[in-house]
C-alpha cells in the first residue's frame, strides 16, 4: 500500500465533505424528529459497531496485541535460544509451529515478532499524522507564505518514490526500532497534511470560529480549540491506515536485512530466513505463520479503517 493508495481511498476533498457533523464543536448534538439528542461520538460508535469487518478486525488487533505485550509471560520458549538438536523440525506437540534453522521456536518468534511490528506500525503513524496535523494546521489556517510553503515542502517529499528512500537512509543511519520509526514518519506525513489543510480552510470560515476570533481569541486559541476537533476524526482515519503500510515497510526491510539486529524476531526477519526454494517447498511452516501474521494484520487494519471512515462520515444512515 502505498502513500497515493491512501490519499486515493479518502482525498482532501472527500475528507473535508466529512465535517458535517463535526463544525459545531464537542458539544453539539443531533437529534431526528421526535427523537432524543445524541453526541457524535455515540453515533459514530454505533456506525462503527454497524460494520462487522471492522469489528472483526479490531477484534483481532486487540488480541494481537495482547499476545506481543504479554510474549515475555506466554510465549513457550526463549525465543533467541539456539538448539541445533531440533534444526527445522516440523510442528509438533512441543514445537507447536516447528523450529527454524537455528532450533529456535517458531511460536516464540512470532509472539516476540508482533511486538516489534506493532510497536513501528503505531509509533511511525501517530509520529507521521502529528507532523501532518502541525504543518497542515499552520498551512490551512495562516495561508500566504506558509501555506506555499508547506504546500512546496509536501509536493517535494511526495516527488520521492519513498521505499526506496527509506531503504537508503536506514542503510545510512543503521538498522534499528528508532530510525526505522523516523524515516518512515518523516516520509509519510504528507497524506495527513493535505487533509488536515483542506479541513482547516472550510472550518476558519465558520460561524463560531469567526465569532471567537471577533472577541479577540489568538491564532493558537482558534487552532487548538476550534479548528484541531474537526480534523482528529479524519486524521484518526489516516493514521490507522499509515499504520498498515508502515508494518509492510518495517516488513520489507527486515526481509532485505535492514530491520532490528538479529537475534531480535521480527516478522519481516523470518521471511528472510526462508527465502531459498528449498525452504518455500518443504519447510512451510518457516515462512507460512509470519507471512500469514502480516497478512491478517494488515487486513484487520484496513478494516478498522473502513469502519472509521464510515463512522465519522456524516453521510452515512444514523
């Protein structure tokens, strides 16, 4: 997935059409004839529980994430200890998902694995949505130089095919959690600018942001409380997808041999150790449980993002 696919799922343009519910601040809420008042923040729930597959992926997120914060707790074996005597056995009842070439357990790795890729997923999108929210926040709202500024600086950034990008610069910095979270948040924030921006602009306009700014509220006042609550729904979109394509980057780059250091498991690592046709074709079990880990969270992912975008969406049915 890339930075373009996201921006082509939900455009500037289409994420400032979301706003209709959001104009009026925190405290608003709507009510259908004869019906009794309720919050945005509960509507929203009630479409989000409304969409199934994102419940379902939530669902699973939230296990996953249980299992990687708890590995040191659960997992059946130290997943860094070597034993040659169990070199790629297949699964059985000690080795639940068999060992690799080192004798190490599978679904120790796994387990340990999960915490490396949800920790960049999160960490690089939520890094990658605040720049986007600054810079698109300055450029919406004060326009003129710094709007084409930052608009120039976006352009720019968005110019570079960006795996390879990130693949130079954490090949010059050196493979670790820390760079790889940084090159990745400093080259995908511009998706989350655009939007924040185009958001920004149709909310300065509004009634009660102008009435603030008539009783003399500062520039900093009106983003923080007037303007930054209309772009968190969208963002929050935005950034659970980043999060998707950032566990694919971290992924890849294990896979080329740029992720964490070795003995540390990560799921990108396993594929790499199981890239020789003979492993592909008689020890699946060596690349089949971390190909099928990213698979699924990734999906899940999307899927959350799906239900997001409909929940905030005041389009959609109540």
């Amino acid at each position: 997935m890339t930075g373009e696919a996201i921006g082509g799922g939900m455009g500037a343009d289409e994420a400032a059409a979301m706003l209709g519910g959001h104009l009026a601040g925190p405290e608003e809420t709507i009510a259908g004839p004869g019906l009794p008042s309720q919050s945005p923040t509960r509507i929203a729930l009630a479409r989000f529980r409304r969409h199934r597959l994102a419940v379902a992926g939530l669902t699973v997120l939230v296990v996953l994430v249980v299992l990687a914060l708890l590995a040191p707790l659960i997992a059946p074996f130290d997943p860094n200890a070597v034993d040659l005597a169990q070199y790629r056995r297949p699964p059985t009842g000690v080795h639940w998902l068999g060992t690799d070439e080192a004798g190490r357990d599978v679904l120790s790795r796994l387990m340990f694995g999960a915490r490396v890729s949800l920790t960049v997923g999160v960490v690089a999108a939520v890094s990658a949505g605040l720049i986007g929210l600054v810079l698109g926040l300055l450029a919406g709202f004060l326009g003129g130089w710094v709007d084409a500024l930052v608009m120039r600086l976006t352009e720019v950034v968005l110019s570079f095919p960006s795996l390879v990008v990130i693949i130079l610069l954490v090949a010059v910095i050196g493979p670790s959690i820390t760079s790889i979270v940084a090159v990745i948040a400093l080259f995908e924030w511009p998706i989350g600018c655009r939007i924040v921006r185009q958001i920004t602009r149709v909310t300065k306009e509004t009634g009660f942001v102008l009435a603030a700014r008539s009783v003399g509220a500062s520039n900093l006042r009106l983003m923080t409380r007037h303007t930054m609550g209309s772009v968190i729904s969208p963002l929050t979109v935005v950034v659970t997808l980043l999060s998707a394509q950032a566990i694919l980057l971290e992924a890849a780059l294990s896979f080329l041999g740029l992720g964490v250091n070795p003995p540390q498991a990560s799921w990108g690592g396993m594929l790499r150790s199981a890239q020789s046709l003979t492993v592909l074709s008689d020890f699946p079990w060596l690349w089949l449980p971390p190909g099928i880990a990213i698979a699924i969270t990734v999906l899940s992912i999307n899927f959350v993002g799906d239900g997001l975008r409909d929940a905030f969406d005041p389009r959609q049915e109540m």
